[in-house]
C-alpha cells in the first residue's frame, strides 16, 4: 500500500525519535522532500541534517509545518505524539494527511521486492540489526530498520538503492503489528510487555498476534520460537488458520524434535560470550562464535542465521557476519572503564529481560575481575535500574523482586514515566524496599531533578563505590543511559 508519491514532501512530529528518524533517513533516499520538527537536538538529528533534512528544534509549533496542500505535503505521527499535539490539530485544520509511523514504513516495505518483519516481545533489536548486518555483508545490500543503531553503519537504518530487500523491526506495543504483511516474519518469543496498551492482559496480546498472522499471505514465511510456551499456545488456537508456511526455530536442543532449525553444540566462554551450531533440516550447519556475550545473542543469531539460510545465503558467509557483530546500540553495550570498573548500558527494562541481561553481565564481571590485577577480590556487579512506565511496574510487580540474585548491590532510581501519570504507590523507592526483601544491598537514589543525576554521579565516583573488577551496568529505556557515558567521560 503506497501512502505517499515520490517527491511528496513528509514533514515528521518527533523526528529525532530512533523509530521516526530512520524512516525519515529512508524517505529521504526513497526521493522524498523530508523535515521535521523535534524538542531537542539529538545525535539522530545531527544525522539528519547532514543529509539535507531540515529539522526544527524547540518548541514545536503550528507555523514550523511548511506550506503545502494535502496532495504536496503529508505530516506523520508516531503513537508518543498524541492527536492533540498541536502540530497534529494544526496539520488536520489545514486538511493535510496525517500518518501514524507503522503507515510510513508500510509504504518502505511496499517499495521492496522481498521484505523481513522482525516481531515478538524481546530481542527485536538486535535480530534485526544481525539480519540487516549479514545482508550487507552478503552483498544484498538492503533497506533496515532498526529500533537502534547498528554498530558498522553508526546509525539506526540504511536505504538499500536496489530496493530488493527489506528488514524492518515491527512494533507491537501500540498493536500496529497487525497492519504489516511481510515475505519473512520472525516472531521471537511472546510475553506480556505493554500493559499500558494490552489493558486485558495476554488475551489482548494474543488477539492481536492472531490477527497478524492469520492475515499474512499464502506463500511467506514465518520463524517462530519453538520453545516459547506462549507462541506455541497461539499456534495451537490458530494454526488451521494462518495460510503462511509456519517453519519452527528450536533455541534448545529438548525442543529440536519436528524443528527446521535448530541449535546445538552450545557453549558459554569465560568472557561471557557463546559458541554454538545452527543446524536445518536440510544439513546446513552455521558455525557460531559470538563477540556479544549472554545467552539471548545466541537465540538472537540462530533467528538471523535462519533467515540468511531460507534467503539462500551461505552458511560460511552467515557465520562470518554474526561472529563480527558487536551489539546494537544500548543492548549491552560496553562503553568503557571508570577506575578500573567496567561500564555498561543496557535497555532492559521488562524483568524478563533485567534477568538474562544480568546473567550475561555477571559473567562478563567474572572475567573482566580475572584482567585486573588490582582487582578488590573478584569484584561486583552493581546495577543502576531506572524502571519504565508506572503501568508496567505495576502489572510486574512481582516479577521484580527476585530477578536480581546475580548483582551484589541494585540501585533503583525513580520511574520514568514515558509520558504516563503516576499511579499511587507505585514509586521507584518503593520497588527499592520490596525488592531489599529479597536482596541484601538495595538503595533508592531519588533521580527526579537535574540535581538529582549530579547527586546520582557524585555518589557513582565516591571513593570505594566502584573499584577494579567491578561491572556497573545501567539498566533501562529512559534516561538513564546517560550515566555510563557521561561516568565514563570522567575517566
């Protein structure tokens, strides 16, 4: 479905948002005039610009929308910019189109001969990043995507000027998952993530996936995880139903029976990382020897290592480009040392994921306190969380309070709201005291104020608090990730 004509000028509210900025960088290759206005410059917009794209920064208001009629110009929307932002009224006073963001990328894949949706809660990022590296690396030089940025091209999305291929990261939180139907879909696991939406819980979550892939054409394919207990419960209600070939990934050998693909020979490495083989039905092997460590990287490449197979790349090639691949942006990303101490930021936010996120960041502490020699015995694994949305901590309550086993000391902030009010005594210092249950060294540092993350700082390079072999790993989808970097800076 093709929203918008090439040459069409698309002016984007909240342009320097991960998701906005690098559909507007495509459109922009695709031929199209693109601006946009944003709050606040960014490293995105920076990026932006030096392609040519005008950006507004500041206040956001009606006269930023540039001249135009509605069939010259189309103004798109993300669902964080409500219809009530008044760039949005003043674009439908004027009877301009107003696009949400899932409509713009429908229009890219549209634009393509073959298209890959990377779906499911968790690891959305990084698959599509890997997918996106090894088709580059492949020579099939694609169009991606991605929910952040991708490590050998320093940003979030590329434009692939043959237009053959196409991988995009599709978002479920807001339900829009349902308007996408493309040749491959990977659906890596199910598990409730976004109760601010999903208001009736897993019902919701998989009526919305019933949906997607009942309506998916005759012909394409999807990857699904055969070990995901709530995948498979889906499957069991719709399968009679979904025309598209179902073709099944087995992360664990227990569940390789009946599987297409499947991964075998795993073994974690003293640094973290893992080794293991991808193997298909049809005697592929593809040898993995990951540089990002923790076990989900492995899960995250046998995804992308099936893909590259069902798209007739070779394994030896796949397993080069996987090997090579050093993270996505914020997915435990390694940002440096501050006495001695390594520094690591990551988006975690679900508990799902604070705990394999923790695992992979405990034994990377191990290792990295055996290249000190200075090291205090054999170091700490300190977490700094800044938990996200008040709904979300609410619905999850429970499946905080026990996660942290691997970390000697949790440091909870306050709740970053997202945009979302507050619910009463749902607070960060309060997850701080249900989870010191449990734990035996939890703090709560007020981080509401701009004096509050100087406080945060101050406290993180207090003599004693971080020492050689110690991992601190910062932990969230907000504003925490400025932290490390800025620690690291101090250096």
């Amino acid at each position: 479905m093709m929203l918008l004509s090439p040459g069409q000028a698309v002016y984007f509210i909240g342009i320097g948002g991960v998701g906005m900025s690098g559909l507007a960088r495509i459109l922009k290759g695709l031929g199209y005039d693109v601006g946009g206005s944003d709050t606040a410059a960014s490293a995105y917009t920076a990026q932006l610009e030096a392609l040519g794209i005008a950006v507004d920064i500041g206040p956001q208001t009606p006269d930023q929308l540039p001249a135009g009629s509605a069939d010259t110009l189309a103004v798109v929307q993300s669902t964080a910019i409500g219809d009530d932002h008044q760039q949005v009224a003043a674009a439908r006073g004027r009877g301009l189109p107003v696009y949400h963001r899932s409509d713009v990328l429908q229009t890219i894949m549209a634009a393509h001969q073959t298209t890959i949706g990377i779906s499911g809660t968790h690891g959305k990022t990084s698959v599509t990043g890997m997918v996106g590296q090894l088709l580059i690396d492949c020579g099939r030089q694609p169009t991606v995507v991605a929910g952040g940025k991708l490590p050998q091209l320093g940003t979030n999305a590329c434009h692939g000027p043959s237009q053959q291929v196409a991988v995009a990261e599709l978002d479920e939180s807001d339900g829009t998952v349902v308007k996408y139907n493309p040749t491959y879909t990977v659906l890596t696991n199910l598990e409730l993530d976004h109760p601010d939406h999903y208001t009736d819980g897993v019902t919701q979550l998989l009526e919305t996936f019933t949906t997607f892939l009942t309506g998916l054409d005759a012909g394409s394919g999807v990857l699904v995880n055969a070990g995901c207990p709530l995948t498979q419960r889906l499957l069991d209600a719709i399968k009679d139903r979904v025309a598209a070939r179902l073709v099944f990934v087995a992360l664990d050998k227990a569940d390789a029976n009946g599987a297409d693909y499947w991964l075998d020979q795993m073994v974690e490495r003293p640094d973290g990382t893992f080794a293991a083989e991808l193997h298909s039905r049809r005697g592929e092997v593809v040898s993995l020897a990951l540089s990002t460590p923790g076990r989900a990287m492995v899960w995250n490449a046998a995804f992308a290592a099936a893909i590259g197979l069902e798209l007739e790349c070779l394994p030896a090639s796949i397993a080069d480009s996987l090997n090579r691949f050093t993270g996505m942006g914020r997915r435990f990303e390694v940002l440096g040392e501050y006495n001695g101490a390594l520094v690591v930021d990551d988006y975690a936010h679900h508990p799902t994921e604070l705990q394999v996120t923790l695992s992979a960041a405990r034994q990377r502490q191990r290792y990295h306190a055996t290249t000190r020699k200075e090291a205090c015995g054999e170091g700490r694994l300190i977490v700094l969380l800044q938990p996200h949305r008040y709904m979300r901590v609410h619905t999850l309550w429970q499946d905080y309070l026990t996660i942290f086993g691997e970390a000697d000391v949790v440091v909870v902030l306050d709740i970053y709201a997202a945009g979302e009010a507050p619910i009463e005594g749902v607070t960060g210092q309060r997850l701080a005291e249900a989870i010191s249950q449990f734990h035996h060294t939890v703090f709560y540092w007020p981080s509401t104020e701009a004096q509050d993350w100087q406080r945060i700082l101050a406290q993180l390079k207090a003599p004693g608090f971080l020492n050689p072999g110690d991992c601190l790993v910062t932990m969230g989808a907000g504003t925490v990730t400025q932290v490390g970097r800025q620690l690291v800076e101090a250096s």
